[in-house]
C-alpha cells in the first residue's frame, strides 16, 4: 500500500492484511486481559494473598520487559509475523502448564511465580511486532486512524476480556478460565498465518547483542522517546495498582465467585469508555497535539484514581474507572502516533521493543507496591495510583515539542 492519502476506517478494515492483523490482535489481546485478571483473581481465591497476586501481576508483565532489546533485534531480524506467531505458542504453552500445575497440586507460590514470568519473556514480540508492522502496512497518512483502530481493540479487550475472566473463573473455575485463554491463544496464531511478508527488506544486522543495544542506545538518545519513557511509566504505575486493588475491592464487598464476576465488569466498563474515546480521538486527529492530549488524559486519570475511586465505594469506583477508560483512549493514541512519527520506519522493532517495555516498566512496579500496600489500606492504595499520573502530567513536559 503506497497511497499518502488518508484512508477512512472502512477502507482500513477493507484491506485482507490490516483486517487479518487486527483480528489476531483482537484475540491475542483479550486472551492477555483475561490473563492478566484470571491470575490476580486466582491468587485471590486459592490463597486469600494480596501480595501474592500482585507479584503475579509482576511477574506476568516485568521479565519481558527486561529482555525487549533482544526481542525488539529479533524482530528487526526474522519479522514481526514470525516474532508475534512465536509468541502466541510459547504463551498457550506456558498456560497449558498453568492447568497442569494446578491440577496435579504441585501450584505453589515459586512454582505459579517461575511459569507467569516465563509466560511474560515473550510478550515484547507481540507489544513491538504489531506497532512495527502497522506502519508497514498502512500509508502514513492513515496512521492515526490504524492506531485508533488498535487502540479501540484494546478498548474491546479490556471489555470482554475481564469480563470473560471473572464470570468463567468465578463461576467455572481455574481450569476452564485458563484453557480457554490457551484456545484464543492459539486462534491468534493461526489467524497470523494469513498475512504476507510486507513489501520493503527488512535491515541486515550484525550480531543479535550488538543489534540489541543499538536499540537502546538510540531510545535513549533520541528525546521525544526518553520523555515518553518517563512519562508514560509513570502513568503504568497507576495501572499496574488499579489490576491489583479493583480484584481485592470487589472481594471485600462480594462472596465467592461474585466478586470476580463484579471485578471483571468493573473492568469491562472501562473498556467500553476507552474504546469509544479511542476511535473518537482517531477520527478527530492527534498529529501535532499529543503532548496536551497526554498531559489532560493523565490529569483526569489521576482524579479519577482518587478521590473519585478511592473514597465513594463501589459507584465511585465505576465511574472512576470510566474516567481512567476516557482518558486512557486518547492518551495511547497519542502515544502511538507521536513515537511512530518520531522513529527511523527501518528501526521500528529495535526501538519500538525498547520504547514501549520501559513506558511500560510502572505497570509491574505498580502491582508489586499495591500487593503490599492494600493489605494496609485501600483508600491509600488508590491515592498512590492517582500520585503516580499526576508525577506523569507533570512529565509530560520533557518530551519536546515539533520542531524542537
């Protein structure tokens, strides 16, 4: 596709490669939400253990991060197909060793801990592989509205995802949660096996180390991805507490599998909330505006945290995370188009592995500190979330400007 002009979202969906990526998207992403819930809400219910949940929160998300500049040269290296299909198995692997665990009671905390933090050392392939492979596809003309698009699947995944989880492990147990997170997985790879090599050869490199670090240093070097990278970790901080506290406010309130039930929906409204903002701010264009799109997205997130969601129970809670869900939309919308716009289309998976693993490092940073910090009290636990965006705000102002 070689066309500079805009495209409508209907011409996007039109085209088999970008509609055929969308859709292994769409369904690797909601069996990562529900992933990500089904193992907070697990710890909860077979061990009673905030702070185990939220090291599972941790390790589900940080070992990934630390080896996205390998990640990031691989897929520079074989393709972003490759990298993400590779990904998809070893993720329905390790879940499948999840069941087993549980099932054979061998699930104990070192166990549950070493099998989460191998299921994460693959992620970076999938969270690069898809950024690096849109602006492949799409003309840059049409890279807002393929971000909003993106960015709306994750509004859809955050509904459903969550949703999913807390009904089926609340109602239907481990088992059945977890292998139908294995199935979608595997569903999103086969779907993978439809899209072509995109046109243009990808970058011969030297050795995988040397090509790694490459990445890292050029993320840091270049200003606009060294702001984003303070920035938006910051804004994960709030995130990664949210996964933790939303499961344990829903469990103090609620019996049994009604509370993961009501923790999944909780979830699911801010998804609905976030996938809406996310097309509206597509359609209206962000190009040139992403830095006060990020800064009043980041602001609302941290009112919303608290006092909104911290001190008015279980409506203030549902609104507050509707507000987290409106902002968010436009926010990574933002963040997406502004570091695509910024960064070398040859190095996109180098720096994008590298780029968003470290705006992504607050999110297990955050779950870790909630673990601990909710046992104590829950208000507290919100206000640190709410904290942690206004610090993000505030950071906003170290990413410069176009021109600058």
């Amino acid at each position: 596709m070689t066309t500079n002009r805009a495209l409508s979202y209907r011409q996007l969906l039109a085209t088999p490669e970008v509609r055929a990526l969308l859709l292994a998207t769409l369904l690797m992403r909601l069996a990562g939400r529900m992933f990500l819930l089904a193992i907070v809400l697990y710890a909860l219910t077979r061990t009673g253990s905030p702070v185990l949940a939220g090291w599972l929160a941790f390790a589900a998300v940080a070992p990934g991060l630390a080896i996205s500049p390998i990640a990031g040269a691989l897929i520079d290296r074989v393709g972003s197909v490759w990298a993400i299909t590779v990904d998809m198995v070893a993720s329905a692997t390790c879940v499948i060793a999840l069941i087993a665990a549980d099932r054979l009671g061998w699930a104990n905390p070192p166990v549950l801990l070493s099998l989460v933090g191998m299921f994460s050392l693959t992620s970076p392939l999938t969270m690069a592989g898809i950024r690096a492979l849109l602006p492949r596809l799409v003309p840059v003309a049409a890279l807002d509205r393929a971000n909003a698009l993106d960015t709306a699947i994750h509004g859809v995944t955050d509904i459903g995802g969550p949703a999913l989880a807390g009904v089926v492990m609340g109602f239907g147990g481990p088992t059945l949660a977890l292998g139908l997170i294995a199935l979608t997985y595997a569903a999103a790879a086969f779907c993978l096996g439809t899209i072509r090599r995109p046109r243009g050869q990808l970058p011969r490199l030297g050795p995988l180390f040397l090509a790694a670090c490459s990445g890292v240093v050029r993320v840091v070097r270049q200003p606009t991805l060294r702001g984003l990278a303070v920035a938006y970790s910051l804004y994960e901080v709030s995130w990664g507490v949210l996964i933790v506290t939303v499961p344990v406010f829903a469990a103090r309130q609620f019996a049994g599998g009604t509370g993961s039930a009501i923790a999944g929906l909780l979830w699911a409204d801010l998804g609905l909330v976030g996938g809406l903002a996310a097309l509206i701010a597509g359609h209206r264009r962000t190009a040139g505006r992403e830095r006060k799109v990020m800064a009043l997205g980041m602001l609302a997130t941290a009112v919303a945290a608290w006092p909104l969601a911290g001190e008015f129970g279980l409506a203030g809670l549902a609104l507050g995370l509707m507000v987290v869900g409106g902002a968010a939309g436009p926010i990574d919308v933002s963040v997406l188009t502004l570091r695509q716009r910024r960064t070398d289309p040859s190095e996109l998976g180098r720096v994008l592995s590298v780029s968003m693993s470290l705006n992504m490092a607050g999110g297990p940073i955050g779950s870790a500190l909630a673990g601990a910090l909710v046992t104590w009290s829950l208000p507290a636990t919100f206000a640190v979330a709410a904290l942690a965006s206004l610090l993000a705000a505030s950071a906003v102002a170290l990413i410069p400007m176009d021109g600058d």
